[in-house]
C-alpha cells in the first residue's frame, strides 16, 4: 500500500496532473480545490477515502512543530475518480470512456450540489 501512495502522491504533485482533490481547509467551510503543489511535503491515508472513514493531512516530511503548524491542513478528502483512472490506465478501459465521461459529469455535478467547487 505505500507504493500505491508514493505513486499517488508523485503523480498529484505534478503540476499538470489530472488528478483533482477536494478538502475542507482547517476542517470548515466550503470544500476547496488541493493544490498540487501541497502534495510535494504532505499526504493523506487514502483507503478512508475508499472506506468512508474521516480522511485529513498530514505532513510528510519531518518538519519543526512550528512548521507543522503553519502548513493547512484538510480533512474530508475527496479524490476524483476519472482523474485516478486517466492517470493510471491500467485501471482505466478506453471501451468505457463514453460511460465514465458521463458518471464524470455526474459526480461534477453531485459535487457542485455539494458545495464543491
């Protein structure tokens, strides 16, 4: 399992990443977007996003209690699955591109009923 998050945690970094991750900053208010760049020194357990259990951040370098502090942090996360599934295409079946376009649009749409921006 580390190796999955070291991948995830790789591809959502970059810049250009398809992958799309949504939290409550500081655990209020409205779900925001997770900059890629906040992936570079932290990282989140990712089965509680797949078991429905509370999910938050956490740094992942060692860092001074001081920094600790200073650094947002999210709880609630949401990972967009067509972002996962465009990035690793192993997991993903061209045949069903049509269909998983569709359920994209329909998540987008559930998370915009949400509050997700």
């Amino acid at each position: 399992m580390d190796e999955a998050f070291d991948e995830f945690q790789s591809k959502a970094q970059d810049p250009n990443t398809k992958i799309k991750a949504w939290g409550l900053k500081e655990g209020t208010g409205e779900p925001v977007e997770i900059p890629p760049s906040f992936w570079m020194t932290n990282g989140f357990h990712f089965t509680d996003t797949i078991t429905g259990m509370p999910s938050r951040t956490a740094p992942t370098v060692n860092r001074s209690y001081e920094d600790r502090e200073q650094m947002p942090r999210y709880t609630d996360i949401r990972v967009e699955r067509f972002g996962v599934e465009r990035t690793w295409r192993r997991i993903w079946n061209p045949v069903t591109f049509i269909r998983e376009t569709r359920r994209r649009k329909a998540e987008l749409e559930q998370l915009a009923k949400l509050g997700f921006k």
